[in-house]
C-alpha cells in the first residue's frame, strides 16, 4: 500500500498525536482519498471505517482491505451522510477537507488549472460539472461563486470575461478557462491568476460548504462521549466555519457588560484545541501541508445540537447554491 500510496497525509504526525491512544479505538476516516490517514490508524491500533464520495478512491480502499481485513471498512458516499451510513457510536472521526492530491494529479478530472482536461471537477462523478456552471449561470451568478467562495476581488472581471468568451463558443476544458483568466486579470506573483476561480468553481460543484456543515453536526450526533473530532482544512473559509462550530458549541456565555449574559446551550464540545499547523520539516517535504490547519476537540456527554448555518460564516448560504 505505502509503496502506491500517491497522496501524502498532511499534518498525519498530528492527527495521531491528537489521538492518541489508538489501540483499540475505532475510528471513522470521513475523507478516505487514498487512505493516508486510514493507513497511520490502522497501524497505530485502531479499527478504521473508512468513507469518501469518489469512486476512485475503491482500489485504494481495496487494497487495505486486503491487507487488514475486518480491521478496516470502506463506505461509498459522502461525509455529510456519515451518521446515516454508520450506526454505531465511535471513538474518533476525521475530516480532512478540501481536493485529494490525486485528485489534484489527474487532468482528465479537471480540478488542476495546470493540467489540460475537461472542466469536470466533480468528486463523485454526478451532478452539475464546472463547465456547466461556467457556460450557463449569469454574470452575477458567477461572480458571487467566485468572490465569495475564492475570495477573488477581480471577480467581476473574470466574470465578464466568461460571458463574453462563451457566447463565442462554449469553455470545455481547464487550460481555456485558465487562459481566459490569465489574459483577463494578468499574472503577477507566484501564485496562478486562476488560482481562486478554481477553488471557488469547485467549491460550488461539490456544495463543499453545505458538505462541511452538515458533515460537523454528523459528527457531533455520532461521537459518543469523550470522542474527538480532527478536523483538517486548508483554507481560511473553511478553517472560519470549523473554528465557529465548536466556539457555537462550547457552552460559553455571550451578551455584553451593557446587557444580562444569555447562557447558551449546554456544551457539546470540551477541551477545545488552539490550531495546530505544519512545522518547518513537514512543509519543505509537503508543501500542500503550508496551508493546513488542524482543529480538535472533545465530545461531551450533551444532547447534539439541531443543525444550522447560522453563525458559522458559512459564504452565501442564504438560499444561493448555484450548483
């Protein structure tokens, strides 16, 4: 497995440390991928159940099946669902979210702005794929996708220029969108001028902030008490949402000294880590591992919570899924 293994697991030194102990334990790899982290549990002790959406994720999946056997299970669908495809209380589960770097490592996929491939960007395979969404939502439709899920500035612009390319003819293919966006906004710096539109296109092709959310209050709702939820993110959106959901149910106080302090509900997550980032080693051997943000916390013996957006920062989640 180590030795076909092309994803390297960021910040797995920490998850484990986060851990720990493991033997034992049984423990939910909520975004599977290749199996990095399902690898180090399974080594570490513990009893993994293992989940991703992306099919292509099975032969990965196999081959620790067939190297652990009843130690390791793997389940086709998506984290949000984890509660629903699990019916048993764990110990641990672990979200490591965002795109693969096999997924990342494929063209044909199109998640990559520097590899040619049709602009798919689907993790599952199903639905609305990115060219979809480029050649049929309006101007404004776009440019809310790409400022609000890309943080882009140059989002109406970039806008603009979709429109105006696609009445030409159609975008199919990543490296024309790439182009279009180069030539439309310039390239300064290291970082691609389509850097942003890429992530925010497929943000919105695989409802990644809807996936996030409802994936936290699975969690929340499986976790039985003294579990802990790792949660690795890789952009600050992400890492906003992740920070505010256990802030929200910490059972802190809120009001100010002008008004009575409203108590909240009683707390549903306890000994709440600071953020935990890669060290210098790990990133001069990763770089993905730069933008990495580990959060953890610990699961109390309180109700779960019903689900809900609000507070947690969550970019336009008022009723503007374009997807």
């Amino acid at each position: 497995m180590s030795n076909k293994q092309p994803h390297n697991p960021v910040l797995l030194a920490k998850v484990l440390e986060a851990l720990v102990p493991l033997k034992g334990k049984k423990i939910i790899d909520g975004t599977f991928g290749a199996g990095g982290y399902s690898l180090g549990f399974l080594q570490a002790g513990a009893r993994v159940i293992a989940i991703d959406r992306d099919p292509n994720s099975i032969k990965f999946a196999n081959q620790l099946s067939e190297e652990w056997g009843e130690e390791f299970r793997f389940v086709l669908g998506q984290f949000s669902h984890l509660d629903e495809l699990v019916n048993e209380q764990v110990d641990a589960i672990v979200l490591d979210i965002g795109v693969s770097s096999m997924q990342l490592d494929e063209g044909k996929r199109g998640f990559s702005f520097l590899k040619d491939g049709p602009l798919d960007m689907r993790m599952s395979g199903e639905g609305k794929a990115a060219a979809d969404l480029v050649n049929n939502l309006s101007q404004k439709q776009l440019s809310d996708i790409l400022f609000a899920y890309g943080e882009e500035k140059r989002a109406k612009r970039i806008a603009n220029a979709i429109i105006l390319a696609r009445n030409e003819s159609p975008i199919k293919t990543t490296l024309q969108l790439a182009n279009l966006i180069e030539k439309t906004v310039g390239k300064t710096g290291k970082i691609h001028p389509a850097t942003k539109s890429f992530q925010a296109l497929r943000i919105a092709v695989n409802s990644e902030f809807d996936e996030l959310v409802t994936g936290l209050f699975a969690a929340e709702n499986l976790l039985k008490e003294g579990a802990i939820l790792v949660v690795v993110s890789f952009h600050s959106l992400e890492d906003r949402i992740v920070k505010r959901f256990f802030a929200s149910g910490s059972g802190s106080v809120s009001g100010s000294r002008h008004s009575p302090q409203i108590e909240q509900e009683a707390a549903v997550w306890q000994e709440i880590a600071k953020p935990i980032k890669a060290d210098r080693d790990e990133i001069e051997n990763n770089p993905r591992s730069r933008s990495a943000t580990l959060r953890f916390a610990i699961r109390s013996a309180s109700k779960a919570r019903t689900p809900s957006m609000v507070g947690l920062g969550v970019p336009l989640s008022k009723g503007k899924n374009y997807a």
